[in-house]
C-alpha cells in the first residue's frame, strides 16, 4: 500500500467517526420522543418499551380539546396562512419580476429590513394592540393575518427566485396572440411556478403548524387553541406533566412535519429557496 | 438586480403588489411606528390606564436604563447581558462553529454519511418548537436524562442542568436547535468555490487548516458574515428558551425577548413599558439589518 491509500483511508475513517459523533448528538434529544409514546409506563428516561403499545395514543385520542386542537384549529390556522401567503406572494413576486413598478427598489428594500426589524415579541407588542383595535382578539382571522404578515417578505423572496428562473417567451408569445394579463399570469405564468408555489405553501404551513408566540398573545378560548397550546392541557394543575400522554401527543402534532419534510425532499431536494444571498 | 424589460404596463404591477404592500403596511410599518408613540405613554391592558393612557415622557425609558436597579436579575440591563451570552454561545460560537464544521467535513462528498448527518440536522431545525422544548427537558432531567446518563458513564458527574446551569441549558439547547441554517448555507456556499483551486493545493500538500485558512474563508468571508449577523439577529430575537426555561430559575435566563414578554403580556400587561423594551429591541434589530445590508451591497458593488 502507498502512502496515498493509507491517507485516504485514514480520511475516510475520520471522516465516518465525526459522522457518528453529529448524527448521535442531534439525535439523542429526540429519542424520547421516540419511544416514550409507545412506553405505558413512560417517565423522562429514554428506554425501549418492552411491550410497545398503542394506549397512549388511545388515552389521547379521548381528549377532546386536545384533539380539536390538533385536527380542527391547526388546520385552519397553517391552511389560512398557507393559502394567503402563497397566493399573495405569487402574485407580489410575479408583479416585481414582470412590470417595472416605480419605487420597487425602495420597496425590496423596504421588505428586506423592517420583516427583520418588526418580528417576535418586541413586534408582536403594537400588533397586540393592532388587532385588538381591529376586533380580531381571540379570532383565527387574527392569528392568519399576524402570522401571514410575518412571513410575506420571506415568501416573497422565494418566489421570485422561481420567477425569475422561468422563461418569458410564452407569456410574450400569449400577449401577442391578445390574452389579457390576468390569463397570461393564471393560464401560462401559474402552471410554470407551480413547484415554488407548493415549496413556499408547505413552507408558510410548517411555519404557521409550529408556531406558539403569536397564538399564545392573540388567542384567548381554550376552544381555538391550536396543538402547541394545547399540549399543555397534558399538564396537572400543579403542574407536573402526564408524561405518556404528553408523547404520544406530542409525537402525533410531529408527523405532519416529517411527512411535509420526506415530500419535499423528495421533490425538490431540500435546500435554500432563494432569500439568502450573498 | 438586473434590469430586464417588462412584460407588463406598471398598471397591473401595482394590481399585483397591491395586497402584499397592504400586509407590509398594516403588519410591519404601521406596528414599527405605533409601538414608538406606545413607549411614550403608561398604557396598559386592565385598569384605568386601558382606555385613557397618558404622555409620560421619556419615563419608561428612564425606568430600563435606571443604573441603580438595571443590572439586578430580572431588570433590563441583566437580560441584555444574558442575550448577549446566549447570542456569542449559541449563535456566534455553537451554530455557526458547528454549521461550518459539518459543512466542511462534507465538502464535495455525497453518500449515506452525509445524508444521514444532514436528516438529522435538518430535523432539530425544523420539529414544531413545543416538541423540541418537552423532549430537552426529558433529556436534560437531574434523574432520568439522556444527557446525564452518558456524562456518569464517562465520570462527568450529574449536574442538574436546568437549575444549576440554566444559561448553558440554553445555550445548547439553540446550538442544537439551529445548527441547520449555517450548515445548508456554508454547504451551498463551498459548492461555489472552483475545485481546481482546492486541487492545485493538494498537489503542492496543503494540510487541511492551510486549505481552510488560505482558500476556504477568504472566498466565504462574504457568506460568513452573512451567516454571523443573520443567526444573530434571529436569536437575539428567538422566544424558544422560554417554553424550557419560562426565563428561570430566578430569571437567570430572562433574554430580553422573555422581558419583554413577561412586561408586557404577564402580570400587569404593562404595554407602555414593554414598548421601550421593544424600541430598543428594534433599534438593535435595525442596526444589524442595515449592517447586513451594506455588506450585501457592498460585495455586489465589488
């Protein structure tokens, strides 16, 4: 063997030896929530349950606030965000790449500094203020709009990358043939961003699907609190939490993300859609 | 930006943009003006003070910045000190450190390794942020943890985390957390750098910190800073150690965001108050923003 093999060995095996080193210490948090759920008997250790079982998910099953929170009032919630954000961002981007607006320099700027400025607590003090003026308090209508105008920008930057990279030439070629410009953006420009419009959808659901700041400020009735509210409805009055509840529980609320995660990995490979650069 | 023509009139532009600069107006200006004229006034959200708030002048701020009390824990000046040590620990140093060591390790490889590496990564980053806080208490518990059971192995002992050292709690807990985004962007960004110059300086038998210190950060200066004042100014913002900590044990991990929190949606709703704090707060955001901004400006000028 040459020096050169050995080097590359070496390489390789260090490089494997990290590998297990990172992936152990991000994985090991998530264990419990793992194997706890399936554990009837669960407490804070991480311990592969001898005899895996459903119960837990069965006991939480029956807890009604718990479960309308997870199925009716996150839905709502992450599908309105979803679809306002997507939609509104569409049509803002596909109006930054196609026209020449005046001011729309100031206006990308505008965006990219006060979306960093005006963002968690310290935003949503004013906003608090802002949507109790508005009637919206204790409304899912409040906790869309809030939410919605906080990812916008981020949306917006997204999807222009999508914009920009589609070709003009059919939309020129549909206004030349007199299409009007709402059917060149619907029937030519749409069909041709879909894959951003479904990136920056799932994006503005997991978003809106985890958050627990903006629902925690705007929302007052146990009834439209979505689930990462609600998981502490598995807590006692003096509040110790019911552990194999609370896992099973939490475990459920995760899925959905994974699952989103898998399909966009699987579609577009996950990666940086636009926003970042340098 | 490049300059191409359009395909549109500025006519149907404006039709297009016209519900986006309404969500920008009401959602993200109109708050940015309001909560300076709140900081001025003693409003609140119970109480006489609800309905009728007064001018109170530049009280609220003479309140945060009163140097007698503003260092004691719980006050302003200490939540600003402790942002800024869970600022350099988990973003500055944790985050970033990791994000370019991952990046780095895997640079121009594919595989299992590096798939399973990132999976894992990328799920820390992006697990709803009640979930991630429940299973670090689990993990960090004095009894039961994960964390502590590994330490008695190797004889590190058992310290309990969350009471005795709730800073470093906290600090690796969002080093975990948000790994993720330095990683994905150092990782696209050493897909920039042109293989014939890494090549050329094997072939002459650079060691591996000689090719980081010569060809690595000189190319991704741009993107490391980028990266340092983004994370920053996420986590000097992020609300996430609250739902681990509530701020405590005896508000040693109060950042400001939990201050504000705890001024303005706790106890005796103080908006007036919170809104100084939250002034403040913007006025730092802004400065990293612009600082951001002139960098990017910069670099395409260049």
């Amino acid at each position: 063997m040459n020096s050169f093999v050995i080097r590359s060995w070496l390489a390789r095996g260090l490089l494997f030896a990290f590998s297990v080193v990172i992936a152990a210490s991000f994985v090991t948090p998530l264990l419990w929530l793992i194997t706890a759920p399936f554990n009837t008997q669960a407490n804070l250790a991480v311990t592969i349950p001898t005899n895996p079982s459903l119960a837990n998910f069965e006991a939480v099953y029956h807890n009604k606030f718990a479960m309308r929170a997870l199925f009716q009032n996150n839905l709502i919630i992450g599908g309105g965000v979803m679809v306002l954000v997507a939609g509104v961002a569409t049509m803002a981007s596909y109006g930054l790449s196609r026209t020449h607006v005046p001011g729309r320099d100031v206006l990308v700027y505008v965006l990219i500094l006060f979306s960093s400025v005006v963002s968690g607590t310290a935003a949503m003090v004013p906003i608090f203020l802002l949507v109790f003026r508005l009637g919206l308090i204790d409304t899912y209508a409040g906790v869309i709009l809030v939410m919605t105008g906080g990812l916008l920008p981020s949306a917006i930057f997204i999807m222009r990358d999508f914009i920009d990279s589609i070709p003009r030439s059919y939309e020129e070629a549909a206004l030349v043939c007199g299409a009007s410009s709402l059917r060149v953006f619907r029937d030519v420009a749409l069909p041709m961003v879909r894959p951003g419009v479904v990136v920056v959808a799932i994006w503005a659901f997991v978003n809106a699907w985890g958050a627990f700041l903006i629902p925690s400020v705007l929302l007052r009735s146990p009834d439209r609190m979505p689930a990462s509210i609600a998981s502490y409805s598995f807590y006692t009055e003096a509040g110790t939490p019911n552990l194999t509840l609370l896992s099973a529980y939490a475990f459920l609320y995760t899925i959905p993300v994974l699952v989103l995660y898998l399909i966009v990995n699987w579609r577009f490979g996950f990666r940086f859609f636009g926003g970042i650069k340098s | 930006m490049e300059r191409k023509h359009a395909i549109f009139p500025a006519r149907v532009g404006i039709i297009f943009l016209t519900p986006a600069i309404l969500f920008v107006i009401v959602f993200l200006l109109y708050p940015f003006v309001r909560v300076f004229l709140l900081s001025f006034t003693n409003q609140t959200l119970l109480g006489t003070t609800a309905p009728n708030p007064e001018f109170v002048g530049l009280d609220n701020y003479r309140h945060l910045f009163n140097p007698d009390r503003w260092m004691r824990l719980g006050e302003f000046g200490s939540a600003l000190k402790i942002t800024t040590q869970f600022v350099v620990g988990s973003a500055l140093i944790g985050q970033a450190g990791m994000g370019m060591l991952i990046a780095w390790a895997f640079y121009r490889k594919r595989g299992v390794l590096r798939e399973v590496v990132f999976t894992l990564v990328i799920l820390a980053w992006i697990i709803p942020e009640t979930v991630v806080a429940f299973t670090w208490v689990a993990f960090l518990d004095w009894e039961f943890g994960t964390l502590n059971s590994v330490l008695e192995t190797v004889g590190l002992g058992r310290p309990d985390w969350l009471f005795e050292r709730p800073l470093q709690s906290i600090i690796l807990f969002n080093s975990w957390r948000g790994t993720a985004f330095s990683m994905l962007l150092f990782s696209g960004a050493l897909e920039t750098i042109p293989p014939s110059y890494v090549e050329t300086a094997e072939v002459v038998g650079a060691t591996a910190w000689q090719k980081f210190r010569d060809i690595f950060f000189p190319l991704l200066r741009g993107h490391i800073l980028t990266d340092l004042i983004l994370i920053t100014l996420w986590t000097f913002n992020v609300f996430t150690p609250f739902l681990l900590t509530g701020g405590g044990p005896a508000k040693r991990t109060e950042v400001v965001s939990i201050y504000t929190y705890r001024t303005a949606f706790m106890g005796r709703h103080e908006f007036g108050k919170g809104s100084s704090i939250a002034v403040v707060m913007m006025l730092i955001n802004l400065g990293l923003a612009l600082i951001y901004l002139a960098s990017i400006r910069r670099r395409r000028a260049t």
